[in-house]
C-alpha cells in the first residue's frame, strides 16, 4: 500500500546517497587495513649488522622484525573487531533515545577527525611503542563509531523498500577496493613512503566529508521523506496499541514492568529460532574470512626471483584489490542473481565449505614461517585461492543478510536485522581471535 503511493526516486538519488553513505561505513577500516605497509616501516627494528660468524643466507627465513612490527595484522584487527561487536550491541539500545541525524553524521564527523589527526602524524616523529599504542587506539576509536553507523544505516534502510539494502552493502564491498586502489596510486607516484601515505589518508578525509554532506541532503528528498513519515506515523499507531493492551492487561493481571521486558525478550528470541541458520551462517562466513584475511595472507610472498615491481605490488594487487573486488562483485551480483534460495540446504553447506580456505592459505609461501611445508608456492595459486574466498564472501554474506529479514513477518524484519547486524559483528571478533592462531600455527 505504501509502496503504490509512494513518489518516484528522481534520478535515484536516494539510491545513490545510501551507496556514498556504505561507501563511507567501510572506507576508513579498509584504508587502515590496506596502509599495513606504512604503518609496520615505522615500527620496524633500527638496522644492525652481521656477526663475523653469522652469514646473509644464515638469515633467511628467520623472523628479524621487531615484536610490534610482527604483531601489528593480529591486534589491528582485534582492536577493530571486538569494539565492532561490543558497540553494535549497545547500538540496539541507544538507537531509540539518540536520534539517527546525531548518530549518522556524529559518527562520520569522529572518524572524520581520527583520520585528519592520522594524517597530521604522518609528518611527526614518534618512537615505535607510542606509534603502535596511538594507532590502535584511533582503530579502537573508528570501528566503534563505525559500528554505530553501520548499524544505524542498516536502520535506515530497513524504513526504505527492500532493493535499498542493496547500495549499502554494495558500497561496503566498493569501499576496500576504492582504498587498495588508491594505495597502488600513491605507490606508483613513486614517491616516499611517508608522503604517499599523507596523500591516501587526505583522500580519505575527502570521501568522508562527501558521505556527511551526501546525508545531510537526504531529508530534503521527497520519496525518503514520505518513508520517514509513514514509519513515523505506523509507530505512533504501534506504541499507541501497545500501550491499550498493556492497560487492559495492567488492570486485568496487574503486569509489571519486569514482565513486560520478559515478553519483548521472548519475542528477540523466536525471531532468532526462525533465522538462526542464517545468523549462523553469516557469523561463520566472517570468522573464516577475518581468520585468514589480512593477518595470514598479507605475509605471504611472492615466488618470483627478484620480482622488482611485482615483488612491491603483490600484497597491494593480489591480497588487498583482488579481494576485494572480488567481494563487490559477489555482493552486486545478489541484486540479479539469489541462487541457493533461503530455504535451501546447501546455503549453510557453501558456508561450511568455505573452511577449506583455512589450510590453503596457510600452505601458500606465508613468511616468516616455522612448521607447515610450503606445498602452494607459486603466485597463481595464491591468486586463484584468493578469487574463490573473496568473490564466496561476498556473494554468501550478501545472500545471508537478505534472506534473514526475509524469513519473518514484515513487521520483526528490523529487529531480524538487527539480530543479523550482531551475528555478522560476533562472526568478525571471533575472527579477529583466531587469527592468532592461524598465524602462529604456520
């Protein structure tokens, strides 16, 4: 009934402004993630020289990073997921006394500021321990704002037709590839490090900056302002009925307020029981995927003898803007194509499958290693893994993520959301913890 009275998307700028906004729900982890280069040269242990007894073959293979250099993959990520899972559960409560305008565009101006700040440091000299302690804390910082957002535009979708969750998650996908790609230009500017490295976090800034001003200018179109409306109007009309029937059952059983939030629990609960295979589903996707991607594959190196600019481009190409335009791709594609349907058992068996990616990357050429053979040398192997993992992840998740909401009634898809919102956040932190690990065991 809505949706037939509902105005057109002019030039589907709605749909346009939720792609900038997904775009900028990921962008900043994803530049962060990518910039592991910068940030473990500053990290790096002073040069020293050989022994007299102790020769450069006797070297290879040997870990000669410094401790934080080594550790940096695993507790970025750590510090980034676990705040993504803690603050997307506090998002579920706050989101009903804070309103969405201060959530949305407060979080984007924080991350705002975190990145100017981590583009002014570039030029500061800092000794390696206050670096790596700034920097995980401005991780800490933008995940924790990042959920906020993230969920709150979830949120916002949910009030729009169901096609709308599309341009967000495409734009999430679109974000690590905008970031790989901009780090491969600032290193085929040719210059230092350190410079290329201001000039990638500014164009984050400058990306951020149109995601607020994108937003701001979302309540002045006519067809998301009748949606807010008509949400607005059918929850006034829902507290309304709730409050009569708490009356009657008020003067009738004289109900508490401690059963009152009983009921509501119970009600989370049978929602779960209906989409927890998809719950499930999207939470084991993410463990794997964050498992092994980046603290696994970004050490693994390149088979080619003196490789030059291959040997720089690598990581760059074939870890970070190979996935993830392999992961856009598997999340666009869900817009054309929903094959294996939600009812179908073999959803949860490609999800299962994906385990198999565990123990390929880690016989890939990982460096420095000390247990496992190295059976999966060459480049093309590496590649080939990392085309099936990403485009998987992406296709699978995108697929979980629709089809949750899709399982229960019209009027519990935002709470069924939000209930997928979690799992994909716990799927992440558990990711994070495994990783070390996975690492290790290599």
């Amino acid at each position: 009934m809505t949706a037939i009275n509902a105005p057109r998307d002019k030039y589907h700028a709605v749909w346009i402004i939720l792609f900038i906004l997904g775009l900028g729900t990921l962008l900043p982890w994803n530049f962060f993630m990518t910039a592991t280069m910068y940030f473990t040269s500053r990290l790096k242990n002073p040069p020293t020289s050989l022994s007299p007894n102790q020769t450069a073959n006797e070297t290879q293979g040997v870990d000669t990073r410094s401790v934080l250099e080594s550790k940096f993959n695993n507790v970025m990520t750590l510090c980034a997921m676990v705040p993504l899972l803690i603050f997307t559960c506090l998002n579920s409560f706050i989101h009903q006394r804070i309103p969405q305008k201060l959530r949305i565009s407060g979080s984007l101006a924080v991350i705002l500021v975190v990145f100017l700040l981590t583009a002014v440091l570039v030029k500061v000299d800092m000794a390696p321990l206050p670096f790596f302690t700034l920097t995980m804390i401005k991780i800490v910082c933008i995940n924790s704002f990042g959920a906020v957002l993230q969920g709150s535009l979830f949120g916002l979708a949910g009030i729009l037709p169901a096609s709308y969750t599309t341009p967000i998650m495409s734009g999430q996908g679109l974000a690590g590839a905008f970031a790989a790609f901009s780090m491969i230009c600032a290193l085929a500017s040719g210059s230092a490090l350190q410079d290329s490295a201001f000039g990638y976090f500014i164009t984050a800034c400058v990306v951020i900056l149109l995601a607020i001003m994108s937003y701001l200018t979302l309540p002045r179109m006519e067809f998301f302002q009748y949606y807010m409306d008509s949400n607005n109007a059918g929850r006034s009309a829902d507290e309304e009925n709730k409050m009569d029937l708490l009356k009657k059952e008020g003067s009738a059983e004289n109900q508490t307020g401690t059963e009152v939030d009983a009921r509501s629990s119970a009600s989370v609960f049978n929602i779960f029981k209906q989409i927890w295979v998809m719950a499930l589903s999207v939470c084991f996707i993410f463990t794997v995927t964050i498992g092994t991607f980046p603290a696994v594959t970004v050490d693994v190196k390149s088979s080619v003898a003196n490789g030059g600019a291959w040997e720089t481009y690598f990581i760059p190409v074939a870890c970070f803007l190979l996935f993830n335009l392999m992961d856009w791709a598997g999340r666009s594609l869900t817009a054309v194509c929903m094959v294996p349907g939600k009812d179908s058992i073999w959803l949860p068996v490609l999800v299962g499958l994906r385990v198999i990616f565990i123990p390929l990357f880690m016989l890939c050429n990982v460096q420095p290693r000390s247990y496992l053979p190295v059976p999966f040398h060459h480049d093309a192997w590496y590649i080939i893994f990392m085309i099936l993992f990403s485009f998987s992840n992406g296709y699978l998740a995108s697929l979980c993520m629709c089809f949750g909401p899709k399982k229960v009634a019209p009027h519990q898809a935002e709470t069924a959301g939000a209930i997928m919102a979690f799992f994909l956040s716990l799927g992440l932190a558990l990711g994070a913890a495994v990783s070390f690990a996975f690492r290790a065991m290599i």
